[in-house]
C-alpha cells in the first residue's frame, strides 16, 4: 500500500540530470523564475510526477521525477 506525501513546502531549487556528466539547476529568484512546482501526468500505467518551472506566467521547463537529481524548499510555508 503506497501513500503520496503532499508537498507543503515551496520549492526554491531543483537540479536537473540532463545528459551524462552534466547537470542544470533552476532556482526561485534567479534567470527569471517565479516559481517551481510539483504536478502529475497521466503515464501508461499510473499518475507520474513532474516537476514545472515558471518565468511569470509562461512554463519554460518541464521535468519528469526521473530526470531530478534533487528538489530544495524554500523554509517558508505557504499561507
């Protein structure tokens, strides 16, 4: 029996594998990214997690859970 953990943290970085031997970051605050969140799509046999970045009100990346190395939260809590 599984059970999903609801992030109530805000996410302020995440860093990417992107191809082998390199990796890339986005962080809150920095190239222009508003936000970072977490959100699931339909896969072929389950709901998969993905994690999307926000420049304003345009998604610039889209990730699936399989290709991040590390989520890092902000130590605020959303109201």
């Amino acid at each position: 029996m599984s059970h999903e953990h609801t992030i109530e943290q805000l996410m302020q970085s995440i860093e990417i594998d992107t191809i082998p031997e390199s990796q890339a970051s986005f962080a809150v605050g920095r190239n222009g990214v508003t936000r970072i969140e977490a959100c699931t799509k339909p896969g072929l046999h389950c709901d998969i997690p993905y994690v999307r970045v926000w420049v304003g009100d345009i998604c610039r990346a889209e990730f699936c859970q399989h290709n991040i190395v590390g989520v890092y939260f902000a130590t605020q809590v959303p109201a």
